[in-house]
C-alpha cells in the first residue's frame, strides 16, 4: 500500500505513545457530552483546542472558562484556536487574539489554524510564532497546514499538523521523506470520515507514517457545509480503549 513507505519503517518499533489531539468541540453548550468525556481517567490526550467563538470571542465565556480548567485540573494541554487564513491575517490580529486566550483562559498554547505552507510565506509566520514564544517560552504550538508545508516549517513548531481530510484520501496518503528525519511526537493527523471499520487500518497507517498525535472521527464535513470536528466519533470508548491500552502500538 502506498502509505506503508520504507521511510518510516523504524517507528514501528520506536515505543512511541500515541495520542489524541482535538482540533477543537463545538461551544460547551451544543457538547456538554464531548467536553465532559475528555477528563475521563485513561484518555491519552496531548492537547485539547478551545474554539471560544472563531478565536477567543470578545469577552470570557465561563461555560469556556469551566471547561477549560476542568482539563488543566487534569494535565491536560489547553491550546487556543488562531486562524491564519493562509497567511493573511495581520500578525496584529493573531497577537491580540492570542493575548486574551492567554488572559482568559490560560491557553497553555496555539493550534495555528489554515497555516501556510510555502517557503515565501515562512518570514511572516515566524515573525508570529517569535511573538507567541516570547510572551510564554513554555508555549505549545501547532501549525495547521493540513499537508505537507516545506520542511524549514518544524522549525517554528512544536508540531506539525500535516494531514487533515477525508478518509478516502488518508488511506492512500503518502509521506514526505523529509518527515523520517524527525520523531514521530513532531507530526500530527486529523482524519474525517472514517467509518468505524476501517479505524485498526488508519491507526496503521499513522503509525508508518510517522504521526504520532492524532484524531480521527466517522463525523463528515459535509462537503464542507459542517465542521466534522464539533463532536466526538461514534467509536470514541473503542479508539480511547486501543491507545489507553496500547493496542495499537
């Protein structure tokens, strides 16, 4: 199969813990069930988006607040949603953004959304990624490309969101060979339309890869009318049960 490529070959054997990153629930309110189910005991979670409002809304929303300290209270990482739109954002906007994700709900970190990809743009993005750095050195970030950007990218991030779409094109997905230069911890994969039968094969397919943060869902985008990541997939308790327990290492 395509994806099972020479590169990345070693990492099945590396011991690396897979785990989930949530791009990000709909509001507290329409997903009281998702956002109490992330502090179950056993979730591996690496990191938990908070989309107050397309970014951190205009003012604190304590349904956010209290969802937000409920996962910090667990140890798990908070990061703030700040949508680059492809580079055309001011670095003006993201830095006010980022400032009232940081005085309001404490966001340990950013999820960099729609991020660029091409080496032109890097210059920009980094001006950014210094600024989020610089205010907190402990920051997480996350830049979402949603592909694979030019390679100089993962010296900005903490990692690098370099799958997101649909399950018919993940399953015949190829990596960049550049990516087997670096730890599987660096990369992540958010896959929709996943049905329930074929989740041990796109376990798989991210372990070769080489993607070591994931979130895969049997939700839809509806041909982009509906975000597929607003709630939980209706396997949830199977795929928290194979990497609680390691099964799919």
């Amino acid at each position: 199969m395509p994806h099972l490529t020479s590169a990345r070959a070693g990492t099945a054997s590396t011991g690396v813990r897979t785990g989930f990153g949530v791009p990000g629930f709909a509001h507290p309110l329409l997903a009281p069930a998702e956002w109490g189910g992330l502090t179950r005991p056993g979730t591996p979670l690496h990191w938990v988006v908070l989309n107050v409002a397309d970014g951190p809304g205009s003012r604190p929303d304590p349904h956010c607040l209290e969802a937000a300290g409920r996962l910090r209270n667990a140890g798990v990482r908070v990061l703030g949603h700040l949508d680059t739109a492809h580079g055309a954002r001011t670095h003006g906007e993201l830095a006010a953004e980022a400032r009232r994700y940081r005085d309001w709900y404490k966001a340990d970190g950013f999820l960099l959304d729609r991020c660029p990809t091409d080496r032109t743009a890097l210059p920009a993005l980094a001006r950014t990624t210094d600024m989020l750095r610089a205010a907190d050195d402990g920051t997480h970030l996350v830049l979402g490309h949603g592909t694979h950007p030019h390679p100089d990218y993962l010296d900005h991030g903490d990692q690098l969101v370099t799958f997101s779409g649909h399950w018919s094109d993940y399953r015949w997905s190829q990596v960049a060979e550049w990516t087997a230069e670096h730890p599987p911890e660096r990369f992540c994969h958010f896959v929709h339309g996943l049905p329930h039968g074929h989740l041990e094969e796109a376990l798989r397919v991210a372990r070769w890869q080489g993607a070591a943060t994931i979130y895969f869902t049997d939700r839809t985008d509806r041909g982009g009318r509906t975000d597929p990541w607003e709630t939980m997939p209706g396997y949830w308790d199977d795929i928290v049960s194979r990497l609680g327990t390691g099964v799919s290492e």
